[in-house]
C-alpha cells in the first residue's frame, strides 16, 4: 500500500485551500479578441474587441491600437462593456491597409496588473 | 457609464492611493507569464503552495525505487522579498529489503527579486537555501548534517525576438545554478562533498502564442497549456566525490489556469549513476496572490 495517509492528508488540504478561495479574483488574460490576434481581416473593422478572462476595472484599464507608424487611429478611449465588465472595446477611425498594434494594460478587481500587445492586419498581406 | 463595485472602489483606491498596493503577480514579467516548473526554481518571489508534488523517482542501481510526496510553500514579506519552506515524505522499496519510509528532510529559504524587466521579459533572483539536519528519517535520505545552498535563479522569454521570427516568441529559458556548503564536511565516517547544481528548464507557452503572436483556435485546454523540458544536474567536486554527476531531463506539460496549475513530466536519468528506466511526477500548485488576495495572499508588508 503506497502512503495512504499521506495522500488523503495532501489531497485535503489541497482540496481545503481550492474550496477557501473567494471565486472571481485572479488576472485578467486575454481570452480572444475580434479581430483575432494575428490575422488578416479583408475589410476595416469599426472597433478592436477584447475580451477577458476576469472582471476589468475601468480607471485602471487601457487599450491602444497604432499603425506602424506609431500613430493612434483609435476614434476614442478603450470602453469597458457595462454589460459585461470582462469586455474591453476601442473604437476606430477608418483604417487602411496596414498592420495595426494592439497594445493593453489591464487591471482586475483584486488590483492584479495584467499587460500584452498583439497584431492584425487590413487587407490582404 | 460605468458603475464601479465597492470591490472594484477598493480596488482603485488602493492603486491610487498607495505605491506599490497593487497585488503582486506571480511570475509576470511584461506580457510574459512564467509558470511555476516543478524541477528548476522559479526566478520570481511569489505567494505560492505546492501541494502534493507527487514523485515516482527511476528505479536506482541497487533496485531500489522511491516514491516521494512533498509540499512546500512560498510567502511574500515584502513585495521583492520571501520565505520558502518546503518537505518531502518518501516511500522506499528495496527488494529484499525492509521498506524504508520518512521524511527526507526540512529545507527553508530566502529569496530576494533582483530585477523584473518588463520590456525583454526578464527576471533575476537570489536565494539562500538550507537543508536542516535531522529533520527527517536518515534511512529515508535525510541528511544527518545542515548544508546551506546559495542559489542564482534567472528567466528570460523570447517575446523581444525580430518580427520575422514570431513562431519563437513563444519560448522562454528558465535557470538557476546553486553551491551546496556543507556546515560539516564529515559525519558518521562520510565525507559530505560541496555539490554544484544547475538546472534550465525551455518553456514553449500556449498562451504566449495565442494572446501576442496569433490566435491558432485551440480551446480549453490547450489554450492554456505550456509544454516545456527541464534539465538538472548535481555535481560534486570535493572530498572524493568528484566526476559522479547526476541529473534527469524532464519532459512534460503545465497546464496554467486562474488559480492553480497541473504539471506532469517524465523522469529520464541522464546517466546510470541517476538510475535507469522512466520516472514520473506530477503537482498541483497553488497561485495564493489569486486565491487568498486579501490576506495570505498579501505581502506581510509593503516596504
């Protein structure tokens, strides 16, 4: 017999901290974003749309997309979704065909401090 | 516009108000996450807790096989600076012998983050361990003497990489390279040699593809999965014992989510000194800064 006591004490504990936590705070990563990260879309999207894995807080809570030059070509401020806290929204000016970086900072509830940038493309490449 | 929650008030006040409040993250440097490997200590302070490490060591020259269970845990006293403490139970059978059974021993320490550097995805740590003697069963492995292990930890993702080359962003290299001092060089007739220990672990992260390179369409549970290859090896160069290396490579897979990690990798040993056949572990590991992140999940202070 392989250390029975041993096992059942780990899994309880184990088990006793998983069940202590409160649920909803951890970072927030990006879960998907429209348009993808990293593709090529045919037509000029009206606004980059993440979406996250946690509940965003919005003073704390930014997005940019620029072109390759550097130049912002969002027509206003990253806005969370009052529907859904998890949704992070840039609207955009009308974009040509080019690369387009986005670049966010995400704070969560619990004042966790998420980052990361990402690509995609107008028109074909 | 937006209604902030009294959760989410208190969040910003504290951001606002008090330099450094923010919670710290476990592993982050930049837009990389590190996750917690299981051979190679992390280069980051943490609120952490491994619990079980579950290990099924290659079977040794003598025939004997191993089975561990440890623990251990990581906590924040200020937000560069912590406390690690951590044990092992082992299961040893040896044929035609006794089964040996006890713990192998109790190890602490210290760690302090030398530098987070954001923008390369970079991270350095240093760190003071000690194995304590007769913490444990001596039949089990514990040592009968103390050894204090100074240890350099460093991380590096590939994130900074030329555009041209975006399916290596992914990658990451995790490290550290330690000195094992004896505090006595002989007990009970043995000569306790002074060990060099290096391991790497090359981390190839899902999520990294999907968030910042490009969105490849694989779900749960991929998206979220890191597999990697750990590497460690002791060397000791004194007192008789030198040129007996030893070490395993460790392939495997960490599954990252929110609050916890899965990890499970093979044991293969390097050299028969190391044992022979395959090995196995696996650990479940707790992320406390998500799960507890108003009280042990928490910095004791914040200087």
């Amino acid at each position: 017999m392989v250390a029975p006591r041993q096992i059942t004490a780990a899994a309880v504990i184990a088990a006793a901290v998983a069940l202590g936590a409160r649920a909803g705070y951890a970072h927030a990563f990006l879960d998907h974003a429209s348009p993808a990260v990293g593709s090529t879309v045919p037509s000029p999207p009206a606004a980059v749309t993440m979406w996250f894995t946690q509940q965003l807080e919005p003073a704390f809570t930014t997005a940019v997309v620029t072109d390759t030059a550097g130049d912002n070509v969002g027509a206003g401020a990253a806005k969370i979704d009052p529907r859904d806290p998890a949704e992070l929204q840039v609207p955009l000016k009308p974009l040509s065909p080019g690369t387009y970086t986005v670049t966010w900072h995400a704070l969560s509830v619990d004042t966790h401090r998420t980052q990361g940038h990402f690509t995609f493309d107008v028109g074909q490449r | 516009m937006h209604r902030i929650s009294c959760r989410g008030l208190a969040a910003v006040a504290a951001v606002a108000l008090l330099p450094g409040a923010e919670a710290l993250a476990h592993g982050f440097a930049g837009d990389r996450f590190f996750p917690a490997t299981i051979l190679t200590d992390d280069p980051f302070v943490a609120d952490e807790m491994s619990l079980p490490t579950i290990t099924l060591n290659p079977t040794q020259s003598d025939g004997s096989r191993e089975l561990d269970i440890g623990s251990d845990l990581s906590a924040l006293i200020t937000p560069n600076w912590d406390f690690t403490i951590g044990s092992d139970w082992a299961h040893i059978r040896t044929p035609a012998l006794p089964t040996v059974t006890g713990g192998t021993g109790l190890t602490t320490g210290t760690q302090y983050q030398l530098f987070i550097n954001a923008e390369h995805e970079a991270m350095a740590l240093a760190d003071l361990d000690v194995t304590w003697r007769n913490t444990g069963n001596l039949s089990a492995g514990a040592p009968d003497f103390t050894t204090l292990s100074p240890t350099f930890d460093f991380g590096k993702g590939f994130g900074d990489l030329p555009d041209s080359l975006p399916w290596l962003k992914p990658l990451a290299l995790t490290g550290n390279i330690a000195l094992d001092f004896p505090v006595q060089t002989k007990t009970n007739g043995m000569q306790n040699p002074n060990d060099v220990f290096y391991g790497f672990a090359v981390e190839y992260s899902i999520p990294y593809l999907q968030d910042e390179v490009k969105d490849v369409g694989l779900g749960p549970p991929f998206n979220r999965m890191i597999p990697l290859v750990e590497f460690a090896l002791t060397s000791p160069f004194n007192r008789g014992y030198g040129g007996t290396t030893s070490g395993t490579v460790q392939p495997g897979v960490i599954w990252a989510g929110q609050y916890f990690q899965v990890g499970a990798e093979m044991i293969i040993p390097t050299n028969s000194l190391s044992g022979h056949g395959i090995g196995g572990v696996v650990q479940l590991h707790f992320y406390l800064d998500d799960l507890f992140p108003h009280s042990i999940g928490r910095p004791i202070s914040q200087w």
